[in-house]
C-alpha cells in the first residue's frame, strides 16, 4: 500500500518533471541550444500564477491560459534577447546568455515577489481523495491529467498539422528547411515561446503542491538535463519518459534507502548512461566513419 | 559559473546601493551586509529589516550612516562585502550575514579590521574561533535545540522521537545538538535522516519515519520543507505530535498552510513577535509592518535587539569600534526577545521559546520559555 501511495506521488511529481523537460528539448532540437534558464522559467511561471490568482479569483486551472500566453511572451523575449544575437557564436555563448537570463529571472523575482515561499491555488480542489486505501490529492491527480492533455495536445500539433511540420523540420535541418521555404527564424521563435510555456504550466502545477520561490527553479534544469540524457538527447517521447523515470527514480530509492542516496544514485546513473548507451533510452546511435 | 555571474551581478547591484552623500567625519557607520538574494535570502530580508528599523532609532548628537549589502550566499561576497564597507568612514559595528559559512570567512578580517559583527546567526562554531570581535543575538544550536527537545520530552512526555532533518550545514549542526540533548535526557531517537532542500516530495522521509513507530516528529528542516511535510502529514491523516524548528515560527511558512493543517504543531524559536507580549513588542510588530508590510520573525527582532544594543553603547558615549566591542562584551541588555549578555565568547542569547499552533489561526501561542536551557540539559 505504502509502495502504490509513493508511485502516486512519483508520477504527478513526474508529470511535471515531463512538461520542464519538453520545453528543454522543443528548444534543444529547434537550435542546439542549452537552454539554462528553463528551471528559472518554471519558477516565473509558478510566480505568475501567484501574482494572478488575487485578479482572478477562480481554482487555479482559470489561470492557466493566462500563464500560457503570458510565458510565451517572456519565451519570445528571452528568444530575442538571449539566443538570436548570438546563434552565429559558439555554442557556448548562448549557454552563458540562458544562465544570465536565469540569474536575472531570479533576481527579478526576488525584487517584485521578496524571498518568502509561496503557493498557487490549487488547480481544482485541495481536497484529498481516499481511493481502495490510498490518500491522493485532488491537486495530483489534476497535475498528472493537466500535464497529460498539455503534452497531447502538443504532440498532436507536431504531428498533424503544418505549424508542427515546418518545426520539425527546422529542428531536423535548419539550413534545409530555410531552403525548402519555411521561415526558420520565425520558427525557432515558436519553439522558444512553447518551451517557456510548458515551463510556465509546469511552474503553475509545482507552485500549489511544492511551493515556489525566486531560487526553486535551480534544481530542476538538472532534473530536465538529466531526463533528457536519460531518455535520449533530443527525443521527445525519451524526455517525457525520462522525466517520469527520475521522478520515480527519486521517490523509489529515497523511500528505501535515504535521499542523499536517491541523489548520489541518480548522477551515478546519469554517469552510467552516458558511459554505456550515450544515445539514452529512445536516441539513435550516431557512428562515425573513415 | 553561474555563482560567479551571481557575484558579479549581486556586487554591481551592491554597488547602486551606497549613498552617494559624502559623509561627515565624525558619522558613526553602521553597515549592514546580509544575504538578500540566494537560498538565505527569506531569513536574510528580516534580518536586514530588523537592523533598519534599529537603526532609525539615531542616538541626539550622533550622526549615523548605513549602507545595506547583498552578500549573496558565497563566503568570498560577504568578505567583500566587509572590505568595501571598511573603506567607508568609521565604522562603529557591521550588522553582519546570519550564513554561518559566511560569518567563519569574515571572522578573521573583523579580527585584522577590528570591527564588531552583530549577527544572529545558529552556527555553533562562530563564536568557538577565540575572535573577540563577534556577538550573536539569537540562541545558538545548543540553545534552541536543548529546548527543542526538553519540550519534546519533559513537557510532551514523549521518549521515541523521528528526527528528519536538512542535509545543509543548518540541518547537520540542528541535528548534532539535538543528538547530544536527547542524549542527555536519556533519550535515543528511533528514526534520523537527512532531506536535501530540493527534495520535492517528502512521502518517502515521512513513510520511512512513521515505520518506526515514534511517538513524536521532530523536524529541523528550512521554511519551503517545513511546510511540505507538514503538508503531506496533514494529507496523510498523521495524528502525531510535531515540533518543529525555528523556520515554522515564520511567518511566511505559516502562510503556506490552512490553519486546519498547522494543528498540534508547535516549533522552537528565540521569539515570535506576532503572538504579542510586552507593549514594546507590539510597538516592534506594528512598526515592522507599517516599514515593510510584512510580519516580523525572530530574526528580525533578534537583529533588531543586536543593533539596538550597540546604538546604547553609542548613546552612552562609545564611539569607536573598541568601545562598542567592550560595551556589546560587559553589559547587559534588556532586548525586546530576552536579555542579553554575553557569555565570554560573543553568545548574548541564552533563551528560547516553544510556540504551538491551535489550527484556527496562523498566529502561533507562546507555551513554554526557556532560560538558558542548555543547564538543566547537561
């Protein structure tokens, strides 16, 4: 019973995890760049439902459009500001300018919204179900549907319909996709808008359970890192699936053994995969020849 | 990195913060550098507030100047920090970063500078590196945690206690001292385990530690943890006792939480101005909101007694960092949270209290205080 109870926590807590590292990979694959400012991202999302919620006085869910196209504005912003002037440098320098953006986001945060803790209201209900012996709460079970439709809907829209083909094709090849007549630029202004998105619903549905402040997001750009390596450098599916396995990963070894353990398991795991399958979970081996 | 980008950005912003006023010669400088940003920063704000509101109370004929420094969470920014304010005119105290890793790098150049640290820092081991030039205004480790866990024993008659606490040197040296006090009161925990700060579900800790079958739950865990497991607890339909460390007296954690959810937890601290007491409290918390529109904690009334002390030395004629030192070192002070003298090593809090909640209110009630706890522990 214990065991059931954990993985109910291990996959709404990994529901979210999925939607951060979607967005990480959306952009990884549209550009080839890291973008570091993706767990900083969630916090503003989650701060944005906190400053939302006195205006719009409804359950948490009423807020969630508004977080959406308010995110992919600031994803829009951060595009222009910290990844287009400089997608002709190294690579290293838009890893420099995410963490910058990072570091301001925090800065901002703490300057508008202080230091303090704070909680976005619950998505429906706060209210904890009793299911065959189990205690879910409400807010778990909207987590894990929310981020569920959420990662859908967004599939469907790569899938089917023609926005999603050109950005496909822009992350597939950028120079080919240009030639093929797909505005490349504008799509990779897309795809930072939708990653800043899935952060800012990932941030509205952590900011209720796990509370949110202007330093929270730190730790899950490792969590988003880390599930992506897992699951397969710039596979979709791999982050979604990569994202859940941390997350249970975390809750699992930590209830057995400890979480400093869980912790020093999961780097260690991440060291093994990149030793023995680096291509992750769902990546293609990539051989060089001659 | 990032911690360097971190640095850099906190000092340029540091940097707008100086009064660009020429200063008299004879202004007495009470610089305040703490952690505004970074994972101290909650504690970091009541603690610069608190020494704010202190120093607003100008001794006649002293002309007071004071500059606030963001030190961000590295050592190497607090000590610039201090090397930049050393600069500044006479300096008659630094009202000084509550980061114990910060306070132990900035020791030795207050030593070389002889300037006083008024800090209000639990770090055991600041005030043990022989420096005469430290004062702490908030009960040490040894302290808080000797009440901790006499109320958990003497007052709650409780003898098998689940200790979960932080991984963090706050957490490790929480845990150490309510190691040696259950010890000392013929108690041994039956469950102990650490829970790094970024851990975002604290299911597993709880299941773990209710396997054990305690009696009673201490924690000794930052505000953002507190709230989660006493979240989870709550949802779980957890009906133990908990008592808590000082992060659940603020405030800001107490916002987290329904009223409903708070019930039966109690918490140690050195002082909770919101429950009330003395007129003059009440006049600190409604000054302290009317400053900043925010509710006072401990730390900001712990700084707030530390720079009000040294403003009465300077009232009593000190005007030089050595005069300050020796005042803050012999006298005694009636504070607003207790009274404070030091004990030869810097340590001028030797008090603390128990708070509980009734789960109507977030408003905790003061239940218990303890006078140098630490003596009927040994």
């Amino acid at each position: 019973m214990a065991a059931l109870q954990l993985l109910v926590n291990g996959v709404a807590l990994g529901a979210a995890y999925a939607l951060v590292a979607l967005g990480f990979v959306l952009v990884l694959n549209a550009t080839s760049a890291v973008n570091f400012a993706q767990g900083d991202l969630v916090m503003a999302g989650g701060l944005l439902a906190v400053a939302l919620a006195p205006l719009i006085p409804l359950p948490g869910i009423a807020l969630l459009p508004a977080v959406l196209v308010l995110m992919a504005a600031l994803g829009l912003v951060l595009a222009l500001a910290a990844y287009l002037p400089l997608r002709s440098r190294p690579p290293v320098s838009v890893f420099i300018s995410t963490i910058a953006v990072g570091i301001i986001l925090q800065n901002g945060a703490a300057i508008l919204f202080g230091p303090e803790p704070r909680a976005a209201p619950p998505l429906f209900g706060d209210d904890t179900l009793h299911i065959a012996g189990l205690a879910v709460p409400e807010q778990s079970l909207a987590i894990v549907a929310v981020a569920g439709l959420l990662i859908g809907v967004q599939q469907w829209v790569f899938a089917r319909t023609q926005l999603g083909r050109r950005l496909r094709a822009t992350a597939q090849d950028p120079e080919m996709a240009r030639a093929c007549g797909v505005p490349v630029t504008a799509m990779i202004l897309v795809t930072f808008a939708i990653g800043a998105a899935c952060a800012g619903a990932a941030g509205l549905l952590l900011a209720n359970r796990y509370f949110v402040t202007p330093t929270s997001g730190g730790d899950l750009i490792l969590k988003a890192y880390i599930a992506v390596t897992v699951g397969g450098w710039g596979s979709v599916p791999g982050a979604v699936v990569g994202a859940l396995l941390i997350a249970l990963f975390e809750v699992g070894v930590s209830s057995v053994l400890s979480y400093p353990v869980a912790l020093g398991a999961l780097y260690l795991t991440l060291l093994a995969i990149l030793v023995l399958r680096p291509q992750g979970l769902f990546g293609e081996a990539v051989r060089r020849r001659g | 990195m990032r911690r360097a980008l971190s640095l850099l950005i906190g000092l340029l912003a540091a940097s707008t913060c100086l009064s660009p006023a020429a200063r008299a010669d004879d202004t007495l400088s009470f610089p305040v550098l703490v952690p505004l940003t970074g994972f101290l920063s909650l504690e970091g704000t009541s603690q610069r507030n608190g020494a704010v509101l202190a120093l607003k109370q100008t001794p006649a004929g002293v002309a007071i100047a004071s500059e606030i420094v963001d030190t961000g969470t590295s050592p190497e920014a607090a000590v610039t920090a201090l090397e930049r304010a050393a600069g500044g005119g006479t300096v008659g105290a630094v009202a000084a970063s509550m980061l114990g890793t910060q306070m132990l790098a900035m020791l030795p150049l207050a030593n070389e500078l002889k300037l006083p640290l008024v800090t209000v820092s639990g770090t055991a081991s600041i005030t043990e590196q022989g420096n005469p030039w430290v004062f702490r205004f908030f009960p040490g480790d040894a302290v808080t945690k000797a009440a901790h866990a006499r109320y958990v024993v003497e007052e709650l008659g409780k003898r098998q206690p689940a200790v979960i606490y932080q991984t963090t040197a706050y957490g490790q040296s929480g845990k150490a001292h309510l190691d040696a006090a259950f010890k000392a009161l013929g108690v041994t925990p039956v469950f102990e385990e650490g829970v790094d700060p970024a851990a975002k579900d604290l299911l597993p800790v709880l299941t773990k530690a209710l396997a054990a079958n305690p009696d009673v739950l201490v924690l000794h865990l930052h505000s953002g943890p507190t709230a989660l497991l006493l979240r989870q607890a709550a949802s779980g339909g957890v009906t133990l006792p908990i008592v808590a460390g000082s992060a659940m007296h603020q405030p800001s954690t107490a916002a987290l939480l329904e009223p409903a959810e708070l019930k039966g937890v109690c918490a140690e601290t050195a002082a909770s101005p919101i429950s009330g007491g003395t007129p003059e409290v009440k006049a600190f918390t409604d000054a302290y909101r009317a400053a900043f529109g925010k509710e006072p904690d401990a730390f900001a009334l712990g700084q707030y007694d530390g720079m009000t002390m040294v403003l009465e030395a300077v009232k009593a004629g000190a005007r030089t960092p050595d005069a300050i030192r020796k005042a803050l070192s012999s006298e005694t002070f009636k504070g607003l949270a207790m009274t404070y003298k030091s004990d030869g090593k810097g340590n001028m809090a030797h008090s603390a209290v128990i708070v509980c909640y009734d789960g109507t209110s977030r408003v905790p009630a003061l239940v218990k205080r303890y006078d140098d706890p630490t003596l009927a522990a040994k």
